[in-house]
C-alpha cells in the first residue's frame, strides 16, 4: 500500500544461461598395466569402457603390437559404454621372450581411444614331452606300443604325471612309468579287442607337473581282424557212383586249420557228414564226399560247411548252399490215379523285381487234376527270406505269383543262387516230387538299392524358444544321405541346417536356429531340403547318379498370422509418481492381442535373480501400465562406492505371457556412483548451496549463505591453461539477493584447485545491510563465469548452480523459538520496529509497511507478475 501521489519503480532482472554444446566420448582403460607369464601361458587384462557426457554409441576393441605366436581374445568384442571386457592373450613355444608392449584401441561413434599395457614373456622352468613312432597300424585284438619321452627345460625338476585319451571303445593303455622327475621314459603299450572298432584314432599322451600342461599326439590305425570264410563253391552230383560231394573254397583272409565238417542234408535232415582234413590257405579249395549216403533218387539238397561252427568266420550266414540232384528227369511209370503236377513254368519268366520290391514266377499245374492251394517259398543262397500262400490251380492252368520281399540290402554286382520251392509243406500228393523246385542265378545291381524319398512335413512354431520346426520323413525303404534344410520367411533366406541320415519309413521333428518373430501381420514361411543324389558305381564301374523318388514333396510352405501381444518396457529411470519416489517404468503392450497379468521384476545385474517384483494388470493392445519400485537403488541393490553400476528392469519376469518379442522386456539403468574425473581437463563445479549458522555474530537464521566449488577433472587449473593463458586462477560470479533487492553481487577470483579438491566459501548477510523481512533468499553462483576452462573444452554443464533459501526470521510463523513472531530469540528484535513511521507508528509489524522496505518491494513485485 502506498500512498497518494507517490511513485513505484519496479524493475526486473532476467537471468540467460547459455550451455555449452555437449561432446559425447568415452574413456578406456586397462588393467593390470603389466603382466608376466612364461611360454604355453595365458595373461589375462580387464579392459573398461565408460561413457562421458551422454555416449551411448557401440565400441569395438582392437589389438595390436602383438608378439609372434600369440592369439588373443576380447570377451565381449564389442558393446554400449559402461562395458568390461576380458583380453586374454595366450604365448606358444616361439614367442620371443622380453617385454612386449600392447596397444588396445576402443574405436566408435566417431571417437578413438587406446591404452597401453605391458606383456613380459620370460623363460620359466618348463618340460617338453614326445611320442613316437607317430603312427601303428594293428589289427582288431592286437596291442601297440609306443615309446614316450619327458625332458627338462631351464632346470625343471617336479614330478610329471602322464594321462592319455582317445582310446577306441575296447581298448586299454598302460604306462610302464606312470610319473617321474624329468628325464623320464615309459613305455605306453594299448591293447585292443576283437570288437574294437576298425578305425583311425588319433591318441593323445599328457604330462602334467609344476603347473604346466604339454601333450603330444600320436595315431592308432586298427584294421579289421583278417577270418577265414568257408564257401561251398560247387555241389557234386555223381551219378555214376551214387554219391554226392562237393567243393569248399576258403574265401577268407585267414588260414582254416584241418579238423572242421560238412554235413548232408535231405529234406531238412542231417544225413551224413564228411570232416575236412587239410588246412586251407586264403583263396585254396577243397573236394570231399559223403561216403555214407546212397542216392537212389532226385533229391533237393542242402549242403553246409563248418557245420558246427569250429571256424570263426568273416561271414557266418553263406556256409551253406541248396541243390538239386536229378536222377531221372520223369517217373518211371505214370501213377494209376489222376495227380496234379506242380512246377515252375520253364517258358516264363523267373527273376526279381527290385522296384516293385518283389520276386515273380509263374506256377503251372502241368498234372491231369487241380491243386489246392499251396505255399511257396523262395530261398537266397540256401537262406529261406520269403514265402507267400498262392491260390487253387486248376489242371494246365498257370499263373503269375509275386512275392514280396525288400533286397535291397544286397551288395551291387554280387551274384546269388535263389530257389523257388513250391508246395514247400508237402501239402499236394503230385505225380512228381522232384519238379517243385526252381533255381535262378541272379546278380544284384545298382537297381536293388533302397529308395530313399525325403518330404518336408508339419511346418510347426516353438513358443518358448520362437524357433521353427518341421517333420522330415523318408518314405522310401533305405537310409537317406547328409544333406540340408533351408528356411525362408518372406522368400529371404534365414537360416540353413544339417540335415543327418534319417532311415526309410522313419521321420522325425527338426529346429532351424533362427530364431522368428513376427515382424508383420503375418510371415510366409517355406522349409525346402536338398534333395539327396547317391552317386555309385555299376557292375562296369560306371560312377552313376541315384536320386530320389520324387522332388515335388522336398518343400513344404505356410503363412502365419502373427496374433500374439508384445509387453516392451518403454522406460525405467529414476522419479516419482505422485508423493512416492523411486525407480519408476513404463510398459506397453504392443502387440496384436491381450496380454494377460504379469509380474515385473527388478535385477542387481543382468545376469542374476530378481531383488523385487511388482504386479502387472492384464493389457490391452496399446495400453500402458506405469509401475514404481519405491526408494533408491541403493534400497535393493549393494552399489560400488565410486563408479558406474547398472540396474536392470524386466517386463514379464516370469515368461508368463507369450510374445511376438521376448528380447525388449528388458531395460538398464546406469547409475553413477561418486563422481568420475573428467579425463585430461580441469573441471570446476558448484556442488551445494546452504545456510549455515554461526556464533560469532548476533544474529541466526540466516546467517551465512555457503556454497561448495570442486575440481572433479584430472588436472588442476595451472596443469590445464597455465601454459596456454598464464594463469591459474579463474573467476567466480556470486549473486546474492532477495526480491528486487540489490543484494550481493561479485566477481571473485578462485584461487587453484587440486583434481578432487574442494573449497567452501561463506557470506555473512549481516555485514551486507539488513534482510528483514526477505522470506527467500535467492543465490545463484557460476564458476568459470570468464571461460577461460570451457575455451579448451571443459565442460559448462555443471559451473552454475542456483538455489532458494528460506528465511524462517520472516516466515509469519512463531517456529523457532522466537520472542514474538520472527521477532527476538534467534531472530533480531530489531527486524520489527526498526524501520518504524510517524505514519504507520512503530507499534508490531510496523516495520513491514514502509515504502522502502524490501516486504513491500518484494510483494509488489508478485503482484504486479500476477496482474501481469
């Protein structure tokens, strides 16, 4: 309120700011800065990566200066500041020894950094260890030796202990020293069975002692075991003597010892035996007969060597062999009574179909009756492997029989003896006995080998993993090569795999690596295997082609509508949500559907278990859900005292709704711990502002207004622009004031501060005039108010600070103590008559109307803003 006729000045004042533009970069560091290991060592160095005034661009590591003969590895190669990696860098036997220094470069977001350590390679006591001879070829169940030899190096003398590995199944190794002090021989002898696997095996001998490791490889070729192999070659048909004998081939690898017996058989009966009793070398025959048997009549023969299996063999199933031995080619005389007469027709056809998979014959009834029905049974080289029931046969009737049977296990170009043996149960009584049998030679060719036809079946979608599968299936009868699956999503090429044997009639279920998410309303997916080409060699060695079945069924395709929701964590950080304070996020769901109620959680690291969690309601596609974990981090998680830490929230911590994206539920948080020195500046930052009491003058609250000013760069002043501007002070601006009041206004120099040194500096209010009745106290404080740092780039975002102080000596509160309000006790008596008026009278609250006073002054100014 003023009076009539008098004058108010307002004036205001503007405060302009100008920041410096930021330059993002990043720091490197490493250590240890130097580290010794001998040769065949591993030195390990930790290679930190921070970012600095925002840098969020990925960095990669590089190396150089390495010393011949060595390999290294960064775990990780790359990242977004702030990451570590581990350099590892591993010496052989020829990196020179000395002091090698290393340079690791960080490179990204258009900066470049490098650091250098220190790699010492020096001679430490060593041992060397050889095997020889390098290679033994043995047979199944013989034994190898080989001759192992330990020396000392650099005057080595701990005991060394020796391992092998590698061994084939079946096999065992013994050392004739198992350990010793180098020099040390032992003999290594490995003994191998009779089943041990024919192979070439790499062995791998190991000494361990006085902290070092060194192995030496040697080979171990086991061949199969050489056997004899018993054939019968030829049966005998003596008519002149009536006797039956044979020929018997050692087809073998291995000699036969005498002492072995064939055996006789007529309708399945033993009927006499004949003992072999010479030694067969591989390759030799020998003839025998059976003395004991007197043939009168035709007869269908079965005649087997090493009939009780005194010879171990390379092939246990070929020892015997069926015939016929014909005495007459009709009967004698006819029968009285009408028969019929089964045979094989002579004038049809009798072979193997091998792509229809059957034999065909055609039977005919040549007798004057009919005949029932009958079984026939085909035999392979004396082996009964099928049999089919053929149907009632009227009088010189035929007709063409199939019976089917897969051989196509049968080695190409081989040649085999197959019997056809009608009424092979003896079931018709026929006018002759002897015609029911029939023999075809027959040679397999490339055309018996199994088909093989691979289809692409069932593409399927794993949820969990988000990788796609399908069901191969081989519809042909043989064993199906390596080949391979391609996928396709959109006709882009994704992914490939490898595609192992799969055996005929068999499928099973296969998963690409990729993993799929849907990236628009719906995907088009194609699964396309190789089709698979056997290549082989005909009877003529011929290399030809054999391919499949059929190409048209090798690719199967689907579209996939992509329905699922998508929870991503939009933001975390740290903040409020109304009174409450705390890490706070955001998650959407930004999907195509419903995401039903989910949890999210709260992580120490990115790796380790959840420290919080916080319910989530169901979400519709494009709704948000706003969530808090009250506190600070330091609340849930144990924070470094100095440095950068990393927090972490995840949306659906515990997988419980199903997505179109499962990676970006996640969302870090960096945290600072302390403070970081700005790398090779000098850096000066206003820190705090506060009131501060003080016994020495007579009043209190507010007393002295302080503030704090740090150096947190790494050099100090005079380091940073004593040679550039001779100098190693800088400017402080200080401004004190409240409302329109003038105030406290100065340019003070600062003197130098050490990097991590501080200083305080205080003003006394009492000795700048009277601030009655100031409710606020404005400060505003800048540092390098010249910028003289910020001219070679020292960062400007932290030299000015402001704060508003409360006064509580002129709050209209009796809070503190006081005598009357704001008025004695720790407030001065004299702020509330001391600007007493003969218009207003120096009765309480007097002084607050005044013109001249800073009440009256300050609230004007509110006003008038307020009309404003």
């Amino acid at each position: 309120r003023a009076k009539r006729g008098s004058e108010i000045s307002i004036v205001r004042s503007f405060t302009l700011i100008m920041k410096p533009k930021s330059r993002p970069d990043f720091t490197i560091d490493a250590s240890p800065p130097s580290t010794t290991i001998g040769r065949g060592e591993e030195a390990s160095y930790s290679i930190v990566i921070n970012p600095l005034e925002g840098f969020n661009k990925p960095v990669s590591l590089s190396i150089n200066g390495l010393p011949a003969g060595t390999i290294h590895e960064f775990n990780p190669l790359s990242g977004t500041p702030p990451f570590t990696s581990i350099l590892k860098v591993r010496t052989s036997n020829v990196t020179p020894l000395g002091v090698h220094r290393i340079t690791i470069t960080a490179s990204g977001g258009g900066k470049t950094h490098s650091k250098s350590v220190d790699l010492i390679v020096k001679a430490m006591p060593d041992f060397s260890i050889g095997v020889d001879p390098k290679s033994v070829t043995i047979e199944q169940g013989e034994a190898a030796e080989y001759v192992i030899g330990v020396a000392p190096m650099k005057g080595f003398s701990s005991e060394v202990s020796l391992s092998v590995s590698g061994l084939p199944n079946g096999a065992t190794a013994s050392f004739s020293h198992t350990s010793g002090v180098p020099p040390l021989k032992s003999i290594m002898r490995i003994e191998t069975l009779e089943t041990t696997p024919v192979g070439s095996y790499t062995i791998t001998v190991t000494g361990i002692g006085g902290g070092k490791s060194h192995s030496d490889s040697v080979n171990l070729i086991v061949e199969e075991r050489a056997l004899p192999d018993l054939v019968i070659e030829q049966i005998l048909c003596d008519r002149e003597n009536r006797r039956i004998g044979y020929v018997v081939k050692n087809a073998g690898g291995a000699k036969v010892s005498a002492g072995h017996r064939a055996v006789l058989m007529v309708k399945g009966e033993m009927v006499d035996e004949d003992e072999v009793d010479v030694d067969l070398n591989p390759g030799e025959i020998y003839e025998g007969y059976f003395e004991n048997y007197e043939w009168t009549d035709s007869v269908v023969i079965t005649l087997c060597a090493d009939y009780y299996d005194v010879v171990v063999e390379a092939d246990e199933d070929n020892n015997c062999r069926r015939s016929e031995c014909v005495v007459r080619e009709v009967p004698i005389s006819p029968p009285a009574e009408e028969l019929p007469d089964l045979m094989v027709d002579p004038y049809s056809p009798v072979s193997y179909n091998p792509d229809a998979r059957e034999f065909y014959y055609t039977i005919l009834n040549a007798g004057d009756a009919s005949a029932p029905s009958t079984v026939t049974e085909v035999y392979i080289d004396g082996v009964r492997v099928a049999e089919r029931r053929v149907g009632p046969l009227n009088a010189h009737d035929k007709r063409r029989e199939v019976i089917p049977y897969d051989w196509s296990d049968c080695p190409i170009c081989t040649e085999h003896t197959v019997e056809f043996r009608l009424d092979a149960r003896d079931e018709v009584e026929e006018l002759w006995e002897g015609n029911n049998n029939k023999f075809k030679s027959i040679k397999c060719s490339i055309l018996f080998l199994p088909d093989i036809d691979l289809v692409v079946e069932d593409i399927r979608f794993d949820a969990t993993s988000h990788r796609i599968g399908f069901t191969l299936s081989n519809r042909g009868s043989g064993m199906s090569p390596e080949t391979e699956a391609r996928l396709w999503i959109d006709n882009h090429l994704v992914d490939s795999l490898h595609i192992s044997p799969l055996a005929g009639g068999r499928s099973r279920v296969e998963y690409f690596d990729h993993r799929w998410w849907c990236e628009g309303y719906e995907d088009n997916i194609k699964v396309w295997v190789e089709p698979v080409l056997r290549l082989v060699e005909d009877c003529s060695g011929v290399e030809v082609g054999l391919g499949e079945l059929s190409y048209t069924n090798n690719w199967a395709e689907v579209t996939w509508d992509c329905p699922w929701p998508d929870l991503v964590m939009e933001r975390a950080s740290f903040g409020s949500i109304g009174e409450t304070t705390g890490i706070i996020y955001t998650i959407t769901n930004q999907g195509r559907s419903r995401a039903g109620p989910s949890i999210t959680k709260l992580y120490c690291s990115s790796t380790g278990s959840a420290v919080a969690f916080d319910e989530v309601p169901a979400l519709e596609p494009g709704e948000s859900w706003e969530g808090i974990f009250p506190g600070i981090a330091a609340d849930y998680c144990a924070l470094p005292s100095e440095g950068w830490a990393s927090i972490y929230v995840k949306a659906d911590g515990d997988d419980a709704v199903t997505e179109l994206n499962e990676v970006n539920n996640m969302r870090p948080i960096h945290v600072f711990c302390g403070y970081e020195l700005t790398p090779g500046k000098a850096d000066l930052s206003v820190d705090r502002i506060w009131f501060e009491r003080t016994s020495t003058t007579p009043c209190s609250t507010p007393c002295r207004v302080c503030f704090e000013i740090k150096n947190v760069g790494a050099l100090s002043v005079e380091e940073f622009i004593g040679d550039r501007l001779h100098k190693d002070t800088t400017e402080t601006e200080v401004e004190i004031f409240c409302g329109c009041h003038s105030g406290i206004y100065e340019l003070r120099t600062e003197p130098d501060l050490a990097p991590r040194e501080s200083r305080v500096v205080c003003y006394d209010l009492s000795t700048f005039g009277d601030w009655c009745g100031c409710e606020k106290i404005f400060v505003n404080v800048e540092v390098d108010n010249s910028g003289d740092l910020a001219l070679f780039g020292s960062p400007k975002d932290n030299d000015r600070k402001s704060a508003e102080l409360e006064n509580r000596c002129a709050n209209g509160i009796q809070d503190q103590g006081e005598e009357g309000i704001d008025c004695g006790g720790p407030c001065p008596a004299r702020c509330r008559d001391c600007f007493a008026d003969a218009d207003y009278g120096s009765a309480e609250n007097s002084g607050y109307f005044r013109l001249d006073s800073m009440f009256v002054h300050y609230y004007a100014q509110l006003a008038l803003e307020e009309y404003a």
